[in-house]
C-alpha cells in the first residue's frame, strides 16, 4: 500500500496493551482493537499492490470501537479495482464472466449508529491465512436507533453500472418489534452491448422507487421482509420473505428461510420487448420464439407442477402478474440443503412434495 493523507486526526485515542515482552512494536494493532471518540481524514488518495486504489476528499467517524454514539460521514469517495486486480479475479472464478473494472463512487453519505469495529473484526477473520474453519457471523452491528442518508451513490461490475440518486434508512424499536425501513429513488441500470449479460437484460432500467422493510421480533428471533420496487406505467416488483435468527445469528443457529413470495407485474411491454430481442439473435420472431419455448416449459412444469402459471404469464406477460411462493415443510439453511440433497435423490416422491402446491404455487393475475 502507498500513497499519501493530508490530514489525520484522532482524538482520545485508545490503543491495546502490549506485553511487557515486546520490545520493538514493528506493526500497527488490528483495526477492530483501537478506540478513538472522533477521528477526521481528508485528503486520501492511496494505491495497493493487488491493483484497487482509494481516494477520498474528507471522511469522519465519531465514537469508534465504542457501543454507543458511533456516527459516520463521507464526501467524495472514488474506489476502483482494475481487471488485473485480485477482487476482479475472483469474480471472473466464480462467475466466469470477462473480468472487468470494479469501481464504487460516493458522493455524500452521513449516519448514525454504525458499529463500524465490529464491521471491521468481521472482516479481519477472511484476512488471515489460512481462513478458520468456522467465522464469527457478522451480528450486533447497529445501534438503535439508527439512521443513514446517502446521496450519488454509483457502483460498477461487469460493466453494468448501477446508479442511485438518493436513499434514506432507519431503525428503531418499537415494543417487541426490532424495525428497519430503506428507501431509495431514482435507480438507474445500465448495460453496455459489448455485456456478455447484454442478451438478456434491457440497455436500461429505471426504478423509480425501492423501498425494504424488516420487522424482528426479539422475543423469537423471526424476521419479516419486503422489499418493492416500481416504475409508474412500466413494472412493479414485490419480495416478502420470513427468515429465522437474521438479526442474531451464530453458527448453531444460522439465518433459515421459512417462507418467500415473489410477484412481477408487467405494466408495459418489458418481457415481450426482452424476448423479442433474444428472438432476434436467434434469427426469430416473437411468436416462434415463444412457439419454441412452449416444449421445454410444459416439462418444467410437469416436473415441477408449482410453476404451472409460468408458461401463461410468458405467454401473454403484459398487463398481467406473475406471484410465485414458497413455503418449505421446514427451515431451509445451507445445513438443510445439504442434508436434503440425498434425500431428495433417494426419494423422488419427496422431492415432488417440495416443487408442488402447497409448497410451492404459483399464480397469473
């Protein structure tokens, strides 16, 4: 790492004993061990070895390593990581997609109740060579209540770059009930031709508005989700989600999905225009396009009569939506997948019971 601050200030600085058997303090604590009650930075602008480089205007933490009062700032932030770099490496293994720049841009974010040290112990474990076995989930990072406003967020991967205007978000308690709500407007998704994902997404997306909300009861530790997102006279999107031990989670008591619900309602002609494009590569039209589909969709859902409605919402998809559920007979973690795998493999008429109503439906509106 190499580059150059302007600016450091730390105040009320804390750092961890260190034995009486040390005589040449050679390295800087872990980041997770210090405490400062304010720290200011302006002026980065640093470039590591694995090829990401950092630069930022000011950024300032409040309260650090403390449980109470932590609060954050930043202004003008710039991260980016070329295709050579390790990060883009990685993704390129395990998607298998042409690595290309990650880049992250921030124009203004400020919160309050962010446990950032404890982000930063979590972090810390994947540092280490080798990665132990078993990790510390990452819980307890928030305070409540908490809030966040971010303004000109843009983040780019794959060369698809997503760019978000302004979101807001809070957390509060409200009796038993642990609450958060997210909103964010003005998203834009864009995909460039030369996207290997190009064939299969639209050049463009906007989303108007995207707002989630998580409810937690303390008491049993289950977790209600939605999340929504619309654009006026072209799509809305629903998600509804209850997941068990999301807000505190540890290794005998993972996150469990127990029941999730999606629903895509085409108000324009969003499906038809994005076949009509695969169509096109294919040398096709539309209509034998979806005369070609017709085959490997009845088997899909002869195999799995749950997704029965599919074929139809393909079929004639605008002014019409699409609501698929799952309910699972138990909790579904990566534990159970893997101990349902065989049975699944062993029993056909049990794995049948999982991709049919009741367990899983779905339905055309």
């Amino acid at each position: 790492m190499s580059g150059t601050i302007e600016d450091l200030t730390l105040s009320k600085l804390l750092l961890p004993p260190i034995s009486v058997d040390k005589r040449d303090v050679s390295e800087l604590p872990p980041a997770s061990q210090i405490h400062f009650r304010h720290g200011q930075i302006h002026g980065v602008s640093l470039n590591s070895t694995n090829g990401c480089a950092l630069t930022l205007s000011e950024a300032t933490l409040e309260n650090y390593g403390h449980d109470d009062g932590n609060a954050g700032s930043l202004h003008d932030a710039h991260a980016a990581c070329s295709p050579d770099s390790v990060l883009s490496q990685k993704l390129h293994s395990l998607t298998h997609l042409p690595a290309g720049p990650v880049v992250l841009d921030v124009k203004e974010i400020h919160e309050t109740g962010t446990r950032y040290a404890r982000i930063v112990a979590w972090a810390e474990q994947f540092a280490r060579d080798p990665i132990p076995a078993e990790t510390t989930p990452l819980r307890d990072v928030a305070e409540t209540p908490s809030n966040a406003e971010t303004h000109g967020l843009s983040f780019s991967l794959f060369d698809i770059r997503t760019l978000v205007e302004t979101s807001t978000g809070r957390r509060w308690k409200q009796g038993d009930k642990m609450l958060a709500r997210g909103e964010s407007h003005n998203i834009s998704i864009t995909v460039p031709s030369s996207s290997p994902l190009a064939a299969f997404l639209p050049d463009g997306i906007h989303i108007t508005n995207l707002t989630q909300e998580v409810s937690t009861d303390t008491k049993t530790f289950i977790s209600t989700l939605a999340l929504a997102a619309m654009t006026p006279k072209s799509f809305g999107f629903e998600w509804h989600a209850s997941i068990n031990n999301v807000e505190n989670p540890d290794v005998a008591h993972p996150p469990a999905l127990t029941s999730l619900e999606l629903s895509y309602r085409d108000d324009a002609t969003n499906i038809d225009t994005l076949l009509t494009r695969v169509a096109a590569q294919r040398n096709q039209t539309l209509p034998q396009l979806k005369e070609m589909l017709a085959i490997p969709l009845a088997f899909i859902t002869q195999r799995a009569p749950g997704l029965s409605a599919v074929p139809e919402f393909l079929n004639t998809p605008s002014g019409h939506s699409l609501t698929i559920s799952f309910h699972p007979p138990e909790p579904v973690d990566a534990a159970s997948v893997k101990r349902l795998a065989p049975q699944f493999s062993k029993n056909p008429d049990l794995a049948q019971r999982w991709i049919s109503p009741p367990t899983l439906s779905s339905s055309v509106n």
